[in-house]
C-alpha cells in the first residue's frame, strides 16, 4: 500500500509528504504503547464511548497501564438513541474534558469518534492516533470531518492521524452491519470514480489517473473477495480495512474527496439531512451509501438506455463536452454491475439493499434524486440528468423524459 501512496504522493508534488504509521495486523492494539514510548509522547488522552471503551479501550488503558504511561480516558456522552453524535454537545465534552497540557489524542472507535476528535485536537493543536474498532467508513485516515452544527451535517477540513494500529483480532469481531457499512462506502466507488471521470470530461475538474487506479483496485479487491469480507475471516477483514485506509489516504493527498464521493453521497447525505431534521436515529454512512449507490446505478444505466444524445440536436453549446464525450461516458455506464448485481453483494455481507430496510421512504429517495445534486458544486451525473430532465425522476425510476 504505501509504495502506490508514496507514488501518488509524488505525482502530485506533495511537499514534505509523511505517510501515517499503518498497521493492520492481529494483536496491532499492542504496538500503541511501543509507538507512543518511541514517539516521546507523555500526556495521554484516550477517547471513546461506552461500546469501544469495552471492546479496545480497556486492552488498549491496561497494556499503556503495564508500559507504565499514563493517561486520561474521556467517554463519549450517547445521544437519546444511544448514539454518540459529532454535534456541539459531543464536541464540547471533549474539549472541555481534555486537560491542556495533553500532547497526543487516542481515538478509540468507529467514524464518528475519529471525526470528533480530529476536530477537538486540530483545533487544541493536538495531534491524534487512530484505533479503528469497526471497518465501517473510509474516513480514518482523511482529513474531513462530517460535523453537525445546530442539525445541519457540515464536513470541515482538519488533520490526519499520525498513526493507524488497526486491529484484525478487534475488527473481525465488530457487528456485522458495521463490517456490512465499511464494505457499503466501498461499494459507492463504482459510481464516484464514474462521476469524477464525468467531471474530468464535462466539467473539466482536476482529475488523477493513479489516485482513481489506486481506489479502483481496493473496489475490486473487495468484491473479488466478498464472501471473505461475509465471513469476517482475518484475511477478509484485512482486505476491507486496506481498502477504507487506502481510500482515505487518497482522499488526503488529493485534498478533496471526488474518487470516493459522488452522486450517491448526494443521495446519501439529503437522507441524513432529513433524519437530522426530524430528529431521529442515525443510519451507518456506509449503510445508506450502499443503497444509494444502487439507486444511482440504476438510474444512470437507465439514463444511458433513453437518453439520444445523436438526436438531440437542440442541445445548447453548455452541454457540448457531453456531445464530444458522450460515447466514452456511455461506454463507462454500461461498464457498471447491474443494479442487481449491487443488491447481491450488500446482501452477502448482512448489509441493507433496500431503501425500505433502511426505513426510507419512496418519497424522500423522489426528492434526493431531483434535488441533492444542489448540496455541492460538483459535476456529477446527477447533475447532468437534473439539468437535461424535463420531468422530475420518479422513484422506483420509471421512463426518464427529456427536453
Ligand atoms: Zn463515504
């Protein structure tokens, strides 16, 4: 993994570039006290809720206890769910139970723990390590924070961790649907990378071969070996958890997320926008994303099938790089897996596949599909079929209809 990061890394003219420390191994949990004693760090805060606390955090407390480091332990307050959310109240637990003089930040946990406390430490200007307890989003090595201000979901730049001890012995053991969320955000790759290659050609976007070969071969990694990944078997768990890593150092080199986020994050994010409204329980990122991505497969292969760009000969000068392009584009759709194909794979790892498991509704997928498009400044195929509609898509997707 690091010689295609470091060559990225240098494709890109990143200055001073320095890989995190990785290590995805069984038993990794125990390198944290060698690499904290070696890194000379002394005031330790290790962070987690109740679950992770139990799952790693007490391994993790008694082997620094053994090492002889000492170290402050901050459990995360749940919300009414049960749920621990990145939103002011978490946040401000965190810095104000963080003592000053704390030089390293241990995040001991899934996502949301990670982007709560990449945010706190960059903010105190302290750096963190990471010990992933589910392989359930590709967001651990990256630098974006997915936050919650007063409801509203907002993704803040902020640091990368200096380390990464992933541990297989503690992830193989994690829920299913959380191993089923990690495998769901990979899966989201098919239609991101498509949409980034959609922004190359029609909007004209920077865009980099290797960082899209790099995320293309940790996707089809994973679905080579998706009954390994449904096992939860070591070497399953270790395919996943390189590919979410390897997705989040791209992410971090580019300084920008378009190879692991397109059209279906829009859908995705429009659903947790409107959860976050209503005040309901939160669903894994990788859970919806995995339908979502189903939902966007399905309606580009139907936007390739209809749509007669030949004949559409009253098309403005606006959409010219999609006339020049368009083979090329159609080429790539039709190069997707089928919907099906998608549904069978999240089915094979325990994830969801339906909107309705999710507890979606018809008419909330309707709205994303004619508006979450608008959420960023991105081109994206979603974007292009809003713009070229001259009805609103209709979920379940029936016959697109054109201007
Ligand atoms: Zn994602």
């Amino acid at each position: 993994m690091a010689s295609k990061i470091n060559d990225l890394a240098e494709s890109l003219h990143v200055k001073d570039f320095k890989l995190p420390v990785i290590e995805v191994k069984e038993n990794s949990i125990d390198s944290v006290s060698t690499y904290i004693k070696d890194s000379s760090f002394k005031q330790l805060v290790i962070v987690a809720d109740q679950i992770t606390n139990k799952v790693a955090g007490e391994k993790l407390a008694e082997r620094l206890k053994k090492d002889g480091l000492q170290f402050h332990l901050v459990i995360l307050e749940p919300n009414k769910y049960g749920q621990v959310i990145a939103d002011e109240e978490t946040m401000i637990q965190l810095f104000s139970e963080t003592p000053t003089t704390t030089d390293l930040l241990i995040a001991v946990g899934s996502g949301t723990i990670h982007d709560v406390v990449r945010f706190v430490g960059h903010k105190m200007n302290i750096p963190f390590i990471s010990v992933p307890t589910a392989a359930s989003v590709d967001g651990f090595t990256s630098k974006g924070a997915p936050l919650i201000f007063k409801g509203v979901k907002k993704t803040v730049q902020t640091t990368a961790p200096l380390a990464v001890f992933a541990d297989l012995s503690i992830l193989k053991n994690a829920p299913r649907e959380m191993t089923a969320a990690g495998f769901g955000d990979i899966l989201g790759k098919y239609t991101s990378l498509l949409d980034w290659e959609v922004s190359r050609l029609v909007g004209k976007e920077p865009y980099n071969e290797l960082a899209a070969e790099i995320t293309r071969d940790s996707l089809e990694n994973c679905v080579r070996h998706v009954d390994k990944i449904a096992n939860a078997d070591t070497e399953g768990i270790q395919i996943l958890v390189d590919a979410l890593i390897e997705s989040g150092l791209v992410m971090l080199l580019l300084d920008f997320s378009r190879p692991a986020s397109g059209g279906e994050h829009h859908l995705s994010h429009w659903w947790e926008m409107d959860l976050l409204k209503k005040d309901k329980e939160q669903l894994l990122h990788g859970a919806k994303v995995g339908v979502a991505t189903t939902i966007i497969t399905a309606l580009y292969k139907k936007f390739a099938s209809e749509f007669d760009l030949d004949n559409e000969l009253n098309l403005s000068d606006y959409y010219q790089p999609l006339k020049e392009h368009w083979k090329e584009i159609k080429k790539q759709i039709e190069a997707l897996p089928d919907p099906e194909k998608l549904i069978a794979l999240l089915q094979c790892v325990g994830g969801p596949s339906q909107t309705s498991e999710l507890g979606i509704s018809n008419d909330l997928v309707k709205e994303s599909l004619n508006t979450a498009h608008n959420l960023r400044d991105r081109c994206t195929g979603l974007l292009l079929i809003n713009q070229l509609k001259k009805e609103e898509i209709t979920y379940p997707i029936s016959n697109l209809v054109f201007k």
